[in-house]
C-alpha cells in the first residue's frame, strides 16, 4: 500500500516539470547550505573581499570534496540522499499547500526536523561542532563513533516517513469524504 501511496502522490506532483525544477534548485540549495554550514567563515571572507563568483564555485566544489575526504563516502551519500529528499520533500509540501491552502501540521513540520538532521551531521565532527552546539552537545558530532551517520540516517528516515504521510495526505485529499 505504501508504495501505491507513493506512487500516486508522485505521479500528480512531478508530472508537473514546474515541480521537478523546484526540487531540484531546492535540493542544490539544501546541498549548498550543508556546504555553506560547513565553510562559514570562508564564505564571510569571500563576501568581505568581494571575490569573484567563480571562487565561490571552487569553495563549494572543495567544500564537498573535504566532507568526502575527511567523513568518508556513506556520510557524503548520506548528505546528497537527504539534500534530495528535503528537495523532494518541501516541493511535495508546496504542493499540497497550493492545492489545499493548508499546511499539513505536524506530519509536514517532521520533514524539516529530518533536514535539520541532515544539516547537523552534513560534514566532519570539527565542521559541525558549531551547529550541533546549539542543541548542548559540547563536542559536537566527535562524540559519535560513525562521524555524524547516527544522526544522518535517522534523518534520511524522517525524511522518509515525512513523505510518506504527505503523500497519503495528498491521495486522501483525492477522494471523496462523506
């Protein structure tokens, strides 16, 4: 059933292309801001220099090459996975709000604590010490023996589940309630 489920709300979403191009620029985005977390003070100086547009390109591009070399290729994945399924995700989320002016609560409010999950453990333990903080981990994600993964696939399930009831929602508002 859950796959029907998925499926469907799949179908009626992304046959859509306007749909495809929000998730994609929202899944570059939420890939960008994981990069951007990661490299904080080296975007601020670029700012402050004035630098060109294409060194902000070489820092994305060795940002994401430093997450691949110091965490490790399933922490890399697991950040494109969640960078995809947030993309996937909120485009999923506007959807329903234009279809049905309504927000979808707590189910919908789920998908973003999954990105925020993903965000937290976007990069090495050093990296994300800062974000994690604000939860009231002193030592950030260095405290985990799998680099930051026992937060990230927790996240990738939110995720998950997160679209999974967005989708049901958005096949049940389908059909006739009597």
């Amino acid at each position: 059933m859950s796959t029907v489920v998925l499926k469907k709300a799949f179908q009626s979403v992304f046959i859509n292309p306007r749909y495809v191009i929000v998730s994609a620029l929202i899944t570059l985005f939420i890939f960008f801001i994981f990069i951007l977390v990661n490299n904080f003070s080296t975007f601020v100086t670029l700012l402050d220099l004035n630098s060109p547009p294409t060194l902000f390109v070489e820092v994305i591009t060795n940002g994401a090459a430093n997450i691949l070399d110091s965490s490790g290729i399933s922490l890399f994945a697991s950040v494109i996975v969640v960078s995809i399924l947030s993309g996937i995700t909120i485009s999923m989320i506007i959807y329903k709000w234009r279809m049905t002016k309504s927000f979808g609560g707590k189910k919908n409010f789920a998908g973003f604590g999954g990105i925020f999950g993903g965000a937290v453990s976007s990069g090495c333990s050093a990296c994300s010490a800062t974000l994690v903080s604000i939860l009231g981990v002193a030592g950030g994600l260095s405290i985990f023996p799998l680099k930051g993964l026992e937060i990230s696939l927790p996240s990738i399930g939110i995720l998950v589940v997160s679209m999974y009831f967005i989708s049901k929602g958005l096949v049940e508002s389908d059909r006739c309630r009597i």
